[in-house]
C-alpha cells in the first residue's frame, strides 16, 4: 500500500517573541513530520488584530530560522483569509448550526456548567432558546458572537502520544463560538480550514489544546473535511508547576538567545524530550534520525533550571 506523505505544521501565534514552551512543541511537530520524511508548512496564526503585528510574525519567522526549523512554501497569513472563514461560517449557517449569542462575558459565566478541569465553562445554550423578537430587541444593543450547536455524539480519536481520548460535546463542552462580536473568526474555525486547505495530516501540538481537538473534529464532519493525526506533546512548566507563557522573560528566545548557542539550547530540550543521554549540543537536523514517539515523555515537565 502506498504510505502517504506526512505534512505537519508550525501554527505560532505572532503576539511576541517565542518561548521556551512554543520551541519545544515546535521542535516535536517538526522532528515528528521530518523524521517520517515528511513535509512541515507554516501558518501564522495572527487573526487578533489586538494582539498580533506583521513585525512579530517576521520575528517568528526569523526565530525558526535560528533554531534551524525549516518549512516548507510560502507561510500563511490567517489575516488574508477572512473570506475562505467566512465561507465555512456559512457553510454551517445553511446547515441550520449557527446561533447569535448576546451573553455578556459575565452572562457567559454565569450561564455556564461549573469549569472542567482545564478551565473551560461549558455552556448551557441559552441563546439558542431566544425567539426572534428577543433577539431582535437585544440586538439594538448588543452586537452578537455566533456558536455552533453541538449535537449528543460523543468524538473519539486517538492520539499518538495519550492514545484514545473521548469527549462528549454536549455533556462537556456545549455549544461553542465560531465567531466574535468583534467579527473576528474564532481559532476553532480558522485552524480546522486551514489545516485542510494546506493539507496538514499531522498535527503536533502542547496538551494544552487537546480538549480542543473533538471540537475540531466536530467541524472538520460538518464541513466534509479530512481529519489529521493529532499528537499533544507535553507542555513544559516553571519550576513552580505553571504553564510557562510569554511573561516567564528569561525563558523569550531573545534572552535565551544570550546564554545559548542553537544547537545548546535544541541539545537541552532534545535532552528533557529523552532524545539524547546528556544535554550536549546539537543541530535540529542532528536530532531527525533519533526521534521517536516512543522516547517522548507523557507527563508535563517541570523546567527547575534552564
Ligand atoms: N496558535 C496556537 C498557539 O500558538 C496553536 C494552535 C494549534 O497548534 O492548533 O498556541
């Protein structure tokens, strides 16, 4: 049988400089798709205009390069691509799934089942319910974000590193935002029409978006979409058990960049991920022929010093 190509992806969000925690996940989905001599695109996930600059994503961009990530075809902009959103959007309109919801952020909550364990609220549908005189006098007021209805099916698939996860959309998740009041298409949209217009079958990413996966499986059926693999790598934490993220400044890659050499810091990390026995230097091409899913640890890891 003929083994398909492997396509992975880099997806950084350019709202800073990247972090120990993006290199990490970065390093894995690119040694993931190079080691299966694969294929890796990017796409630069800069769909908040609050938060994220052209000048970051070409800082992303010439971080990679640093690091010796190479990708392949020209990067993608999610800013250019509010049209081909904007069709699935409808897509899912036709269908009868689309909803405006008027909840403030605070109605948010306060109509949400208590938190699960990763700090999502799961939200009980409220709107749904509006008629469409209500919705039309809240609509002088408020301008609506729009969700998509979950149905009782519960979404399986099997990741490469934690193996079979289940989640029952309606019990544990609810109805979920594909678009802002602002108009801003939500990353759960965006990142399903990406994956598949740039033919990403593999996707390697930090556990922390694993819950998010059976919502993205969910639109990836509604919208006649192929599913990728997933693999969520465990996310690196500071020595006090938090996730590390863009405030942690001495883990930036420009900070990092004054104590390390790129083969000193990949051998560190290659180290933490059980690829090599010491952490001594060495290139991301280096690492390709001994990476396997197998040596990766399962559990997050605690980064005492780095
Ligand atoms: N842009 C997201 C981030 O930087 C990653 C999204 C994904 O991998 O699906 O956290």
């Amino acid at each position: 049988m003929e083994q398909k190509t492997v396509r992975g992806r880099f997806a950084p969000s350019p709202s800073g400089r990247m972090h120990l925690g993006n290199i990490w996940s970065g390093l894995l989905a690119w040694l993931s798709a190079r080691s299966a001599g694969g294929e890796m695109v990017l796409r630069l996930e800069d769909l908040d205009p609050d938060r994220c600059t052209r000048a970051w994503c070409d800082q992303v961009m010439r971080d990679l390069e640093w690091l010796g990530l190479t990708w392949d075809n020209e990067p993608v902009y999610q800013s250019e691509r509010t049209e081909v959103y904007a069709q699935a959007f409808h897509a899912l309109e036709e269908q009868g799934l689309i909803y405006p919801c008027y909840c403030t952020r605070a109605e948010r909550l306060a109509a949400s089942a208590p938190h699960r364990s990763d700090g999502q609220t799961i939200y009980d549908g409220r709107c749904s319910q509006l008629t469409e005189g209500e919705r039309e006098v809240l609509s002088q007021t408020r301008r609506p974000a729009w969700r998509v209805k979950v149905g009782q099916e519960s979404i399986t698939f099997c990741d490469l590193l934690h193996g079979k996860y289940k989640e029952d959309l309606k019990t544990d998740c609810g109805d979920f935002i594909l678009r802002r009041s602002d108009g801003v298409y939500a990353y759960q949209l965006a990142v399903v029409v990406d994956d598949a217009a740039m033919g990403v079958n593999q996707v390697v990413r930090g556990s922390d978006l694993l819950s998010s996966t059976p919502r993205q499986i969910y639109l990836q059926r509604l919208l006649g979409l192929p599913e990728p693999e997933y693999g969520h790598v465990p996310l690196l934490l500071s020595a006090d058990g938090r996730r590390l993220a863009k405030r942690d400044r001495d883990q930036e890659l420009g900070e990092l960049q004054s104590r390390y050499t790129a083969p000193e810091l990949l051998g560190r990390l290659a180290h933490r991920a059980g690829l090599i026995p010491e952490p001594a230097p060495i290139t991301a091409q280096e690492l390709i022929p001994l990476f396997s899913w197998e040596k990766l640890p399962r559990e997050d890891l605690k980064m005492e010093k780095f």
